[in-house]
C-alpha cells in the first residue's frame, strides 16, 4: 500500500492500481480525490468535506462511490444519487480494493456551548486508522495512526496522551493545515524521541503531495 499526504487532514491510499482518499475538505487540493475509486468522508466540517472536491472526483470516473455519516449523506444522495453509502460505529465494507471498519460516532469536544457533530473514523485494511477529528481508539493494533496534530479542539498534551493509548508502530501528522512552518519542529519535537515519549511510536511528517510505502 501506498500511502500519500494531501493537503490537511486528506489522505490517498493506492494499492494493486486502484485508490481510495479520505477526507478531500476544502484545506486540501481541489483535484485531491481526482482518479479515486472511493471517497471516505468523516464529517461534515468544511476542512474535511467539500462538495467541489467530490464533483471532481465522480465526474472523472462515472464508477466512484463515496462513503460517509449521515449527516454528509443527507446533503450528497440527491447530487449523486445511488453512488452514497451511509455509515456508522460498527459497520465493515469493503471499498476500491481495500477493508474498511467504522470507528467511533462523535467529533471531540470544541468547547460546551458549541454542540458536537458527529464523526467517524477509518480503519484501513486493518493497518492505516485515520480519526477524523476524534480522538478515537479502535480498541485494536494500529500499524499507522493518522494523528490530528493541531485543531481547535486540541493540545499536545492530549496528542501525545493519544498515541501512547493506540500505540501505533507509527503516527503521521494529519490536521495540521493550520500551522506555521515556524511550529512544526515544535511538534516533531515533542512527538519525537527527545520529547515525552509515545509508547515507542515513531512520528512522521509528510508534506503534501509526498508519499509513503506501508
């Protein structure tokens, strides 16, 4: 499997000559879900759903499907009718080539007076668990964690607590669109081997459009 970073929280996976990409939202490029067969979308956050992006991609292959919660579902069905599957917490399908398990049912907390979405997280041929804007945990190995590193919703001392829970083998930096080139050593350092320490993960970070071998 191949694994490439798009821009933000998006993420292409390629195996065997067919592709699948998560979260195509307006942070990343306008063609990043162009040439999928499968569009798996978390929530319905602008960051990580964006309508154009996901004209693009089934306009370029009258054959490509996308897979979302509800609340995604109800406001593409009629746009794309018959190419939406609804998920949720528990479901298995397989798509483009590759197996996918449904994690988890609620965005993390923002702050309490501003109501939680839901969202779901992705677990990938039972190897790559991409969150969403969670901090869930699949309750399962994870060989790559898609790690949200920096969101409204969240501080380092939750990040590095995360990865020390899952115990990925590694964990990859997604939800970073926000940040300055000036912070990323900050948070390489303190996910690194010379920070706090995360259960023996080692930490990546690829810029987009850069790819990975899994």
């Amino acid at each position: 499997m191949q694994l490439t970073k798009k821009g933000h929280s998006c993420v292409r996976l390629e195996k065997d000559g067919r592709v699948l990409v998560i979260d195509p939202g307006g942070f990343s490029e306008p063609d990043a879900a162009v040439g999928a067969e499968a569009v798996l979308v978390t929530h319905e956050h602008p960051d990580h759903f964006a309508e154009d992006r996901l004209r693009a991609a089934l306009e370029a292959d009258p054959e490509a499907r996308i897979w979302t919660l509800r609340s995604v579902a109800d406001q593409l069905s009629a746009a794309f009718p018959g190419r939406v599957t609804t998920v949720g917490h528990g479901d298995t399908f397989r798509a483009a080539g590759f197996d996918v398990e449904v994690h988890g049912e609620l965005h993390a907390v923002i702050h309490p007076d501003i109501p939680r979405v839901t969202n779901v997280g992705y677990f990938v041929d039972g190897s790559v668990f991409h969150p969403g804007d969670a901090l869930t945990v699949p309750g399962r190995p994870v060989e790559t964690l898609m790690l949200p590193v920096h969101a409204p919703w969240n501080k380092i001392a939750e990040v590095i607590e995360y990865v020390r829970e899952v115990a990925p083998r590694q964990a990859l930096d997604i939800h970073d669109g926000l940040l300055r080139d000036q912070a990323r050593p900050v948070y390489d350092r303190m996910l690194g081997p010379d920070g706090p320490g995360v259960a023996g993960a080692r930490h990546g970070r690829l810029a987009p459009g850069e790819s990975l071998a899994l």
